[in-house]
C-alpha cells in the first residue's frame, strides 16, 4: 500500500502497523529537536507552527520522497498526535459533527444532523485512548486512574468531555465530547423549521415583558441552544448572571457576568455548586438569572428568586413534557437540604413559573419547540397548564422526514394583561381567551 493510501485509509486512522511506525517514528524524532520550555512559552498557534516547520525540515533531511499532498498530511498526523488530540483533532474541526463518541479503541461515533454514524476509524490502542484522555482531563487538572474512573471536563475551545473508565465501563475507557454549540437567534432557529414566524413573536413578547421560563426537553434537543436565543432578546442595560456547569451561553449583551460550577480538586476540595453561584448571584444585584440546567437542590433556589423579584429569568430542565417539567422541578427541589413539605413547593412552582418551551428531537434527528405552555394556576391550586402553541406531527414522510404544522390557541386573560402592561403586542394568531371555562374546555380536549 502507498504512503498516500496509507495516510488518507480509514485503517491509517487506527493508527496501527507499518502507519502506525512512521507516526511514532517521526514523533519522537520531532520531539529529540524541539526546546520544550521554547516551546511551552508560545502561543498555541503559534506552536503548532513552529512543530509544523521543524518536522517539514526533518522529512526532507531524512523522510521519504511524499507528494505535496502525503507530506501535508503526514505532517498534520504527527503535530496532531504530539501538540492535540490525535485522530480527534480532525473531528473537532468539522463543524457539521455535535457530538463525538468513543467507546473503548476501536469504535468512534458521532452525530450529524441528529443522526448517529460509526467512523471508519479507531485508536491504535488503548493505551493511545488513554493518553488522548489523560492530555483532555489535564487541561482542567484533573486525573484519571482508577481510583477516580469518571470525568467531566471542558476544552479550551468549549467542548464539553465525560470520561469514564475501567472498572465501571466494561467496554473500555468511554470518551464522550459534546460539541460547543454556535449561538443562533431565534430567526435562524426560523429558518431550520424548530419554530415558526408566531412564535417567535411570542417569546420575544414573553421575554420582554419578563416571563420566567423554563425551557424542558431530554438529552439532545437543543435546550441550550434555544436558551441562547432566548437570552438574546433580553434588552441592553440589564445586568445578566449566566450559571452553568460548563460554559456554553454566549450572549451578546454588554452587562453580563458568567458564572462557572467548580469540581472538586484532586484532593477532593474546592467544589463550587451551582447551588452556590445560585445564592452568589443573589447578592450581585441582578436584572436577569440564566441557569444554563437546574439538576438539584439549586431548583429550590431559583424558584425563590424567581418569585421574589427576579422576572425574567431563564433556565432549562430534563423532562418529556411541560408537566414533567413541573413535577421535575419539584422532586429537585425537594433534594436541597432544607427540608420543605411538597405542598409548599408546589405553592412555589405556582407563583415562580410563568412559562415552559417544551423541545422534542424527533426520530428522523430534528430539533423542534413542540409546545409553549403558560402557567395558569395560583398558590395551591393543581398545575393548570394552558398550551399556546402545539406541534401536531405527521407520520414520517417517503423521505424520512417529520413534518406537520403549529396550532396555536388563545393565551389566558392573566399573560394577556401582563403583556399589555409591559407594551407588549400580542402575536395575531392567538387572541385571549373569553373565560377560564374556556380554557378548561380546550384543555379537556
């Protein structure tokens, strides 16, 4: 087989046999001519550079005869292995790939477009995983053994990483990177068909007129994605707290402050919760809260600051549907330590939640807000959930599509009024409803 072949073959990936010699080969002739402390007081790009120079020198003193092409290459695979992540590297530059998905050595997948596709491509081994791992987890200063079989870090560039490793994973170490999302607006979330024209004037009136709201959805769906829209329409001149496990959020706005959760060190100290940065930012006289996922007892937390005069405020949620959503937040409230009977925070949940964008992947890998609910009921009343807008979905089309159509309904007196005190139009689809036993009469339905 050719260099060329050798290079540009999904077995080249794998690293392994004769290609697998000449990247090693060709790694540790590049690291005997380096000055590591003249390297590692260069920028990155920078440094990327200078390997690229020197190796180019040594395989043209020593290599083999390449084409302009193979030798590109070659040089590409060698400064990847020896400065990045390897056979990921190129992965983390295609911008069409949201997540990457390694299962032990000798299985990579990722998802495109909402689908998940096997690669053609593995580790040469193990132990080249592990050190591919060992080189993301240490960025963060964290570790790896066994000991300690689980990780969840963050890249420089954004990615979010989850590590877990023998013994807890049977299939080998198990590297799972999440891809920063690119922030969209609303209109181009338009243009991908996750929502229509109405809505989108909807939740700009909602957000303006400062609605909490609760984005729901599972894993993949896009709820940080639409939170950023979201977040995007608050107005200039407010202050805005991000919190978030990992930083993703990326608003525009000129008076933001973000706030990151801290792991424990390896000594087991230091975690900041996000609990903690909830409470914090308290005390930091905010306009506007944005949690980029409540999972604890800091749901207890945002709900209190959400009915004690901080409207506005935006967080997201795991759950299937909008009453999911509601009960979800519960139970996780119910997890703080301070011990409050299930009544009362139903009471909470009552008086802190205005509104839920519940988010739904559908089976052909699409992303779309499915349905936009207000919340209708007071102090101990049961949840009253009023759909606004529903998506009513059509059987999957020849193609492999999900198609179907938004229907809107009438919003409740109570958003009605509130909107139009904060001036703020209601989108003509949908009208206010005559009276309560409308909206119970629809619901029923």
């Amino acid at each position: 087989m050719s260099l060329r072949a050798r290079i540009t073959s999904p077995e080249e990936n794998g690293a392994t046999g004769e290609d697998s010699h000449l990247v090693v080969t060709y790694r540790a002739k590049l690291l005997e001519e380096i000055d590591l402390a003249e390297m590692s007081a260069l920028a990155a790009a920078d440094r990327r550079t200078r390997l690229e120079r020197v190796l180019g020198h040594i395989i043209s003193r020593e290599g083999p005869v390449l084409s302009t092409v193979e030798r590109a290459q070659l040089i590409r695979r060698v400064v990847d292995e020896a400065l990045g992540l390897g056979i990921l590297e190129p992965l983390l530059e295609d911008a069409s790939i949201t997540e990457i998905m390694v299962n032990g050595p000798d299985q990579i997948f990722v998802e495109r477009g909402g689908r998940v596709e096997q690669l053609p491509m593995r580790f040469g081994s193990h132990d080249q995983l592990m050190q591919t791992i060992e080189r993301i987890v240490s960025t963060v200063n964290r570790r790896v053994d066994e000991s300690n079989p689980m990780v969840d870090a963050r890249l420089p560039s954004g990615e979010r990483v989850n590590v877990i490793i023998p013994p807890l994973s049977l299939t080998g170490a198990t590297l799972t990177i999440r891809r920063f999302p690119r922030a969209f607006t609303l209109n181009e979330m338009l243009n991908f068909g996750s929502l229509d024209e109405q809505m989108v004037l909807l939740l700009s009136a909602l957000v303006q007129a400062k609605f909490n709201i609760i984005v729901s959805g599972a894993t993949g769906t896009g709820k940080t994605t639409l939170l950023n829209a979201l977040s995007g329409l608050i107005p200039e001149g407010e202050r805005i707290i991000t919190i978030e496990d990992s930083a993703e959020l990326q608003l525009q706005q000129a008076h933001v402050i973000r706030l990151e959760s801290r792991p424990a060190n390896v000594e087991g100290k230091g975690h900041i919760s996000i609990r903690d940065l909830v409470r914090n930012s308290l005390r930091m006289r905010p306009d506007r809260i944005v949690v980029g996922e409540v999972r604890g007892g800091e749901s207890l937390d945002m709900l209190q600051a959400m009915s004690t005069g901080h409207d506005g405020s935006l967080a997201t949620v795991h759950a299937n549907n909008a009453e999911d959503a509601l009960m979800r937040l519960q139970t996780l409230a119910s997890m703080s330590e301070i011990k409050i009977p299930f009544e009362a925070l139903h009471d909470q949940i009552n008086s802190a939640v205005d509104v839920i964008v519940q988010l739904t992947r559908h089976a052909d890998g699409s992303r779309r807000i499915t349905e936009i609910a207000v919340l209708d009921s007071h102090g101990s009343d049961a949840y009253r959930i009023v759909s606004a807008v529903r998506f009513k979905a059509r059987p999957m089309d020849a193609d492999g599509r999900i198609r179907g159509a938004f229907q809107y309904f009438p919003l409740p007196r109570r958003v009605a009024e509130r909107l139009y005190m904060a001036n703020q139009p209601i989108p003509q689809a949908f009208g206010v409803a005559e009276s309560e036993e409308q909206l119970l009469t629809r619901e029923a339905k």
